[in-house]
C-alpha cells in the first residue's frame, strides 16, 4: 500500500457539523483535499457556501446543507438529504461549540451567582447539540454500514480547566467523556470515536481576549503564549493532518477512544 492509498479518503462521504467556523472549514477543506465528498452542516447558508465555492476551487467536492445542530429533526433531514446526494456519511466531524459571556467568570465575580439558563446554554451548544444528538442520529447510519470515524473537537480547556471559562471546560470535560465511552460502546461494530483537543487558536469568538485592538497581545494571551513551549497560537490548518489521520481507515483503523491535544505544547507544562 502506498502511502497515497493509505491517507485517501476517495471512497468517503465526510459531514462536517460546524464547517462554517474558523475551525471547521479548515478541516473539511482538509478532508476534500484528500478526496472526501464533504458535506458542510451549519447554519448560515451564505457563509456555508461560501466553503463549497472554496473547496470546488480548489478541486474538491463539496456541497452545503442547513441544519441546527440542538434540533434532532433537522438533523435526521440533513442526514437524508446527504446520503441522498452523496451516498452514506462514513466520517463525522463535530466541531460545533461555543461558549456564553454570561457563563464565563470575570474577575472579582461569584461562582455562587452563575445564571443557570446560561450554563445550560453552554453545554447544550458543546455537548447535546456539539456531540449527543449528532452521534445519535449519523452514528446509527455508521452502525447500519458497519463502519465509521467520527472525530469530535473538544478543548484544551476540557483537559485542564482554565480560569474563567467554568461552564465551558467543564461541557468539553463532558465532551471527552462521552466520546471515551461511545469508543468502548461502538469498537466491535467498526465505528471509531476519537476526540482533538485545540490548544489556542484565535478566532471570531476568542480574538479580544487574546489580542489588544492594537494586535499585541492582551495580559492573557501573553499568559498563554509564556505557557505553551511553542510560543505561538497554533493556525486552523495546523489541525488537517490529526483529522486526516483520524478520518482515513487504512491509517487509523486500531485508534480509538482516544483524545489527541493538537496545542503546541502547552499541556506538557506543569508550572
């Protein structure tokens, strides 16, 4: 087998949830690069397509389907209408996530007064809609086929719970765990569960808390930067290879349960 042969990814149809982020869109352009059909799950449509056009540019193949992610029927409609076009989905990418202001802790706040509503919004976007109802219903399609990679995109922050993102760690805590126990639960049907954990890359969502409006870093990015041995945020590219590896059957296909930090680093520091 050639080393070609053992990263093609040709004969498979790859649905990214989230492929509109930063993050995501980095990794379906990935996975068509090496000849996936790659479907594009979100839902804004504009920037949706916008990814299609990027990757048919670059000669992939690429098509856009709306769906919420929280909603199990529009999921199940997404689900349809791709197998339908594209034939079944054998490679499951979750990188849907989020966080909410009103569940991260700023200084001098109270854990005691965490609205409730805003941490259940928070594990709802990482973990019932990030990862359960997802798994649930493109799960049992790979489970009817008898084979199938779904890659979930945790945090570092789910392995070493930072400072004051609370309800957020602890949802990719959560998102860690889940993924483990669909590994053990799935193994002996030839479905694979595998999690990535991003160290820092900036992006719409975390940009003005790594980065002063002049482009210096802020107190805490510079925190970040002097504990990550790299001394650098990691590029969305830079996530391709782990997901090509976990995507591809002939290259992974004894890797499961596991959760790979792709962060430069940075949880090798103990001080």
């Amino acid at each position: 087998m050639s080393n070609k042969d053992l990263f093609s990814l040709s004969n498979e149809t790859a649905a990214v949830i989230g492929g509109t982020g930063v993050l995501g869109s980095a990794i379906a352009e990935a996975l068509a690069s090496f000849g996936a059909h790659v479907a594009i799950i979100g839902r804004n449509q504009e920037r949706g397509m916008e990814r299609v056009a990027n990757i048919k540019a670059a000669g992939g193949n690429a098509t856009f389907q709306s769906a919420d992610a929280l909603d199990m029927n529009s999921l199940r409609q997404a689900h349809d209408s791709i197998a339908n076009q594209c034939g079944t989905v054998t490679v499951l990418v979750n990188a849907a996530g989020g966080n909410n202001p009103e569940a991260t802790l700023t200084p001098g706040s109270n854990f005691c007064e965490l609205p409730l509503d805003a941490w259940r919004q928070v594990f709802d976007l990482n973990l019932v809609g990030g990862i359960l109802l997802p798994c649930q219903v493109f799960g049992q399609a790979m489970l009817d086929e008898g084979r199938g990679s779904i890659i979930n995109i945790a945090s570092m922050s789910g392995m070493t719970p930072l400072s004051r993102v609370v309800a957020y760690s602890a949802a990719k805590a959560a998102v860690i765990n889940l993924t483990r126990f669909l590994a053990r639960e799935w193994a002996s049907q030839t479905v694979r569960v595998n999690a990535i954990s991003p160290g820092f890359f900036p992006a719409e969502q975390n940009r003005a808390l790594l980065f002063n409006q002049d482009g210096s870093y802020s107190e805490r990015g510079n925190q970040i930067i002097g504990h990550t041995p790299m001394a650098r945020f990691g590029e969305p590219q830079e996530l391709a290879g782990i997901v090509v590896w976990l995507a591809a059957q002939q290259a992974s296909s004894f890797v499961t349960g596991q959760n790979i930090a792709v962060d430069g680093g940075f949880s090798s520091m103990t001080i």
